[in-house]
C-alpha cells in the first residue's frame, strides 16, 4: 500500500504559518500549549475536511477556504459594533466578544446574579486549574475532527462561565459574538458552560457580524452540565456577508436525569457547518437538538450531530427544518450512536426540508448505530415542496401567494421554534424568522410585477 | 351571478378532459343543486371556479357578475366574491385559526381597497358567527383544521363564509361525512346566509342533503355538462331512479 501525502493547500500551508507565529502568544499554561500543539500536530496530518471525509461529505472545508485570513488579534469595536449592540434586543446578561476577544466594557458584568461567575477563556487558558484540559475536550466522538483541533490550536478567547449547583438563573445568560467586519479576518473562538448540580439557566449565542468584510470563523461552546441540571441554549447565527465561512462546534457532557436543550436559527449566515458533539455522560437524560435553517442566495448550512449513548434510558429529539430558495444547500447528518449497555434508549430524529426553487438542494443522511437491543429509536427525513393543496386553500381565503406561501413556511418552521421555553426567546426567534419570510414576500411581489 | 359558459377543461398534465362544454348560470338569490354521479366532473367544476391550477380551460368562460374570472389568481377570485366551502378541509399546522381567519378577513379588504379590520370589531365578528354554527372558542386557538373532526371542519368552512360574506357560495359535498345533527348544523348555517344578493351552487351526491337546504333549480351532471335541469322535485326523482338514465343520455 502506498502512502498518498497530499499536497498542502494556500490555506493550510497559512494556518501552519500562522500556527508557528501565533502560538507563543496565544494564552495558555504549559498544559493548554501542549493541547494546542498536540491539535494543530493532528490538523496537519488530516488537513483541512474536505469531501472525500464522510462527515464532511457534503461541505468541503477545503475548496471553500482558499486563502486563510489573517488572524485577528484585537477586538475592533467600531461605531457599526456599538450601533448593532445598542440595537439588539436582548435581556438578561450580556456577555460580549468582538472579533472572538472578550470585551469586559460592552459586557454586563456588575451584577451578576450568585451562583454565576463569568472570566474570559484566555484568563481561564493561563489560570493553571487541573481540569481544563478535560473541560475543553469534551465528547470523545469529537476528537478526530480536524474543524475542531483548528479551534483547539488557534482558540484566542470566549468567555468561561460557571454556574454552581443548585443556581437557577431567572435571564438568560448571552454571549454576544460579533464579527467587526472591517476587514477580513480569521477569528476563533471558544466559550465554555460549566453548570453544576440541579443548575437550571438559559445561555443564548448571538453570532453576527456588524460589518461587511466576509470573516472566516471557528467558533466553538462547551457544555459540561451537572446531574438534574436542565440547560437551554439558543444559538442565533444572522446578519453574516454572504462569503463568510463558519465552523460552530457544540461539545455537550451532560450529567443524569439532566435536561439539555439547544435550538439554533440560521439566516443570512453564508457557508455553516454547525457539528454537534454530544455525550449522555447519566442515565435518564433527554437531550434535544433543533433548529431552523433559512436559505437563500448561494448560502450553505450544513448540520451535523452526533449523539453518543452510553448509558441507559437516554431520550434523544432531534428537529431541523430548512427552508432553501435561490441557489442555497442545506446539509443534515445525524448520527446517534446507541453503546451495548445504553438500554431503553429513546431516539426520534427528523430534519425536514422544503424547496422552494429548482436551484435549491438538500442533503438528507441520518445515521442509527445501534448496538444495544432495547431500543426505541427512529429517523425521519423528507424533502418537499410547498404543499400545493395547502397553497390553494388559503388562496381560495384571499390570501395573496407571497402571504399565503409566508404563513405555510411560518408555520413548518414554527414547528421547531415551539421547542424554545423561554417565551421571550421565543418571539425573537419567530420575529426574525418573520422578517426573512418578509423580505422573500417582497421581492417575489417586486418579481411578480 | 354566475354563468358559466361552453366550459371545457381538461387536467393540466394529462390529456384527460373532465368538462365537456358545460353551461350553467346560479342568479343572486338562487340556491342551485349539481347533483350527478361520481366522477361526473362536479368537484372539477367547483375547483376551476375557484381557480386551482391543476386544471387548464381549453374553451369557454366563467363570468361572475359579467366578469371574467379565468384570468384572475384564486385569491383575486376570493376577493371577487367567490366562496368554495372544500369537501376536504385543508390542515394547515402550525397556523393558529384566529391568525388565518384574520389574515384572509384583511387580504380580501385590502384586495378591495377596503380598510383592515380593527382587532376587537375582529373578534366581536368572529366570536358571533362562532357562537350560531356552536364553536366552540377552544377550536378557534387550535391550528386551522388540525385534529378537527369531519363535522368541525365543515363548521369551520360555513364559519368562514359567514365571516367573508362572498357573493357566490359554492359546497362541494358538504354532507360528506357529517351525521344528521352535524348535517343539520351545517345546513341551518348555509340557510342563515340566504340573501337576494347571494348565490348558492350545491354540489351532492344525495338527495339528503336537499331537504335541509331547499334548493331554488336542480342540474343533474354526467360526464362533464349539464344533461338536465329542474325544480327541487328532481332532486326526488333522482334519489328514486338513480343516475343511470342520465350515464346513457350523456
């Protein structure tokens, strides 16, 4: 057999570059350089993911990433950054990172409530505590792949939360990443959730740029949550230059008869991979992982899951709806992975596309690996169109096709929305997803003319 | 008023012809009956007035109040006037029914250049007409048909006709599946609607439905027009012979 080693590409061969320059400065004590180095030593071998990889199948890293933009080093915190932070409407405790750096300033930090303490990654990276090593790595379905040990090696900041047991947060908690988009710029970013016993909190991931400068991001959130803890986390991905290219990886350790729930809405986020690494470290916990993927343009999202049974009575939901017009692709791998001793496991996973053009594509691939044999677990994928029938209906009611198609995407979308406890969060959910369905109403009634 | 004239349609992707040079005209005021066999062409007809776009008009017109409507999208017909009450109600998930009725009540004002309702005159509408064909006000927060039985999602059709107001009121096998209470609910609700400036075309297949919406003129249909036209004792005729007679005249 002989041994293929391919040629680096422009981009590898500048993160290798980078790597070599960055990484004295990068924050880290000795056991945090070693993790660094031991990632960026196993991306070399792998390179960039690309499509010949069966996770990556469907979205080559590579081909996508032809140069490597320049780190960025420095949070820019540009009037466009204070005027989209002025304007977000969000309550509850702000946590904010610009350019993937900390910013204490625009951060709500005063009064946090007890049982939460927030520090910046880099001040947690240089802190010498024992675990972080443990902490960062996460699931060890995780470990191989390549998107995350970039952010492993290059990871500059985030914030590091940790919520002790028995703390009930009564707002939401939100990391607010924006991207400055002033000038192109590789940013990677890693926040990390340490929630204790019986804690119950609500963390919110904004993602947006404020400028319109096209940023390469990899960021990253560890979740490690505590026994009858029950975390919710909504990520918001929006308002991204459509050349933008993002890796977000959620790593999730979650504890015993714990609940653990994230939701994730996509629109006007350019290229995606969303992967989610996920460990049912007890038994009796449900997990479940939504979102709505809203695309249009040449945008690209791509989901990609993995949830990691080992113990018994696990309770798994997965619900992903797209929406895909233009020239948009969506992508959705669930994997769930059911170990010999996970008994009684419960797993239902579903994606769901609509298509709304012939330009539009979907790919569809859930994956059950089961080896235990009281199981019950089932998949679901379909790709449609919008339902005819439906359509003509609430015609024949009055309502014009932009706004009758408007209300039947609405409402599939809504679907998964429903899944966000948090009633606030929910609306903003649904009000962004409203204004995307009302700027395609627009422009198809602007066509019709 | 409807009048409909040499109607000849065929389904869009296939070379089957449903309608054969139908000619039918309901006056404001009138309540007629189609009443014919399976597969005569009545649910097509009902479908292509209310414009679905499965179906492609080779030849005629329909003409409501002396206008065209062939060339309007089924929204702009709604707006017109034109009301169709499904023999299958669509579900619509995730659409709460009070935000669908709304959304139809103010497209159509709005199509006419009306202003939009304001939200308590809404409500006070929508609770009254409720209240008559008894729904129940936990069925109007559910999402649009979903889980309604086969009675409620005819009461929801008559519901929204009481609350469009249209000018011609086409039921396309209404009685399907309703029991005679339902049935009759259904009925005493479409004959609250009678008015001089309204027209009704019922579509059934039996007699039964007749005798609680007593209907001004009576067409039998086969394969694909008009073969008879009478007073309601035809209706009675009809449900004693049987539709045979009218197969083989076609």
């Amino acid at each position: 057999m002989s041994v293929v080693t391919p040629l680096k590409t422009a981009a590898e061969q500048a993160l290798s570059a980078q790597f070599a320059a960055a990484k004295a400065e990068l924050p880290g004590a000795l056991p945090v350089r070693k993790l660094r180095e031991d990632a960026f030593a196993g991306f070399e071998l792998k390179g960039l993911p690309h499509r010949r990889l069966e996770t990556w199948r469907y979205t080559d890293l590579r081909a996508l990433l032809r140069e490597a933009r320049p780190l960025a080093v420095t949070a820019a915190v540009t009037d466009a950054v204070r005027a989209r932070l002025s304007a977000l409407v969000l309550d509850g405790i702000r946590l904010v990172l610009v350019d993937g750096v900390f910013v204490p300033e625009l951060s709500t930090l005063e009064s946090l409530p007890d049982g939460l303490n927030v520090h910046s990654l880099a001040d947690a990276l240089v802190s010498g505590r024992e675990d972080i090593a443990r902490v960062l790595s996460g699931p060890g379905v995780a470990d191989a792949d390549a998107g995350l040990m970039l952010n492993t090696a290059l990871m500059r900041d985030g914030v590091f939360i940790e919520i002790a047991a028995g703390t009930e947060l009564s707002h939401p908690v939100a990391i607010v990443s924006l991207a400055s988009g002033e000038e192109e710029r590789a940013i990677f970013h890693r926040s990390v959730v340490l929630a204790g016993h019986g804690v119950q909190a609500t963390i919110v991931e904004i993602s947006e740029s404020a400028g319109p400068a096209a940023s390469q991001i990899n960021g990253a959130i560890v979740f490690e949550t505590g026994d009858e803890s029950d975390v919710q986390h909504l990520r918001m991905v929006t308002r991204h230059a459509p050349e933008t290219v993002q890796v977000q990886s959620l790593l999730a350790t979650v504890g015993a008869q714990a609940n653990f729930e994230s939701f994730a809405l996509v629109c006007e986020a350019g290229t995606l991979r969303q992967q989610y690494f996920v460990r049912y470290a007890g038994e009796h916990t449900t997990i479940g992982l939504r979102g709505v993927n809203l695309l249009g343009g040449s945008e690209h999202s791509d989901v990609t899951l993995v949830m990691d049974h080992e113990v018994p009575h696990g309770t798994s939901r997965e619900m992903f709806k797209s929406i895909i017009g233009g020239e948009g692709t969506g992508v959705f791998q669930g994997k769930v992975i059911v170990r010999q001793y996970a008994q009684k496991t419960d797993g239902n996973m579903k994606s769901n596309a609509l298509l709304l053009n012939d330009g539009a594509t979907m790919f569809n691939k859930p994956e059950l690996e089961i080896f235990a044999d009281d199981v019950v677990c089932g998949h679901g994928a379909t790709v449609a169109q919008i339902d005819g029938e439906q359509l003509f209906y609430l015609m024949a009611r009055g309502l014009p096709r932009p706004q009758a198609e408007a209300l039947v995407l609405l409402a599939f979308a809504g679907e998964a929305v429903e899944f966000v406890q948090d009633e606030t969060l929910r609306a903003l959910v649904m009000a962004e997803i409203e204004a995307w369905l009302g700027k395609r109403e627009a422009s198809s009634v602007v066509s019709a003319i | 008023m409807l009048e409909i004239r040499n109607l000849v349609v065929k389904i869009a992707d296939e070379d089957k012809q449903i309608l054969n040079g139908l000619n039918l005209t309901v006056n404001d005021g009138e309540v007629a009956a189609i009443m014919g066999p399976n597969g005569s062409g009545k649910s097509t007809l009902s479908y292509v007035i209310a414009g679905k776009e499965d179906y492609e008009v080779l030849d005629g017109e329909i003409l409501l109040n002396g206008e065209n409507v062939l060339e309007m999208e089924a929204d702009a017909r709604a707006a017109a006037g034109i009301f169709l009450a499904f023999q299958y109600p669509l579900e619509i998930p995730g659409v709460a029914t009070m935000t669908f009725l709304k959304a139809a009540m103010n497209a159509q004002r709005r199509a006419r250049g009306e202003a939009e309702l304001l939200t308590p005159d809404f409500i006070k509408a929508v609770n009254g007409a409720a209240d008559k064909l008894g729904i129940a006000k936990d069925m109007l927060r559910r999402p649009l048909n979903v889980g309604f039985s086969g009675g409620e999602k005819k009461r929801m059709e008559i519901l929204q006709m009481a609350l469009l107001a249209p000018s011609m009121c086409i039921l396309d096998e209404t009685d399907s599946g309703l029991d005679i209470d339902a049935l009759r609910i259904v009925a005493d609700g479409v004959n609250a609607l009678r008015d001089k400036n309204r027209g009704f075309l019922v579509i059934t297949h039996y007699q039964r439905l007749l005798d609680h919406i007593i209907p001004d003129t009576v067409h039998v249909m086969s394969q694909g027009r008009i073969v008879k036209t009478g007073g309601k004792e035809l209706a009675l005729e009809l449900e004693k012979s049987g539709y045979a007679a009218y197969v083989e005249a076609a």
